[in-house]
C-alpha cells in the first residue's frame, strides 16, 4: 500500500537536503534520540496541518519500526494529503546500524 525507503536512500535523502523526515515518535521517545533533522510529530496528536513546509523536499514519515509511520501515512491521506513513503526500518534500524543519533 504504502512506499518505502531504506536506510542508504534515507541517509542520502536527508544530506542533499532532498527529504523531510517526520519522526511520529511521542515526545519522549523524540527526546531519547531521534534521526538529524527530523522534525518531531507525535502520532497522538498527528495533524498534517501543522507540519512545515516541504519546500519542494519529499515528505518521508518515521517511527520506531515502521508501524506508527502507516499509521501517520493513513492519517495524513484521511486529511487530504498525498503522502505515500515512510522508512519502514524505523528509528531502531538507524540507530542498530551506527548511524549519527542527535540528541
């Protein structure tokens, strides 16, 4: 149903600055560590509204394995928006791998 993205397309994504990362994490999860330049939008209070401008980036949704970044991509499509792509290895798989955690 929906896409997804690996780690090495994400990574490289994020550095030609050709992706914005929404981390669907609550707050405290956020706040553990998170992946550089997510920006922070916890599932429970999910409105596709209140996100930031894309700036003609693809808009790429994140969790901890890959299930609550569906769920955001299902919530984001109910409100009217078109997003289909999320990182199905999720945080932990960033992490797992050696990849840079910002705190």
């Amino acid at each position: 149903m929906f896409k997804t993205i690996d780690r090495v397309s994400l990574a490289e994504g994020l550095a030609e600055g050709r992706i914005l990362l929404v981390d669907v994490r609550e707050a405290h999860e956020y706040a553990a560590g998170h992946i550089p330049g997510a920006f922070s939008m916890p599932l429970s209070v999910f409105d596709v509204r209140a996100l930031p401008p894309d700036e003609g980036r693809a808009i790429i949704f994140s969790c901890a394995a890959g299930m609550r970044s569906q769920q955001a991509l299902m919530l984001a499509n109910e409100q009217g928006a078109p997003f289909d792509m999320h990182y199905a290895g999720g945080f932990s798989d960033w992490a797992r791998s050696g990849m840079p955690v910002e705190v």
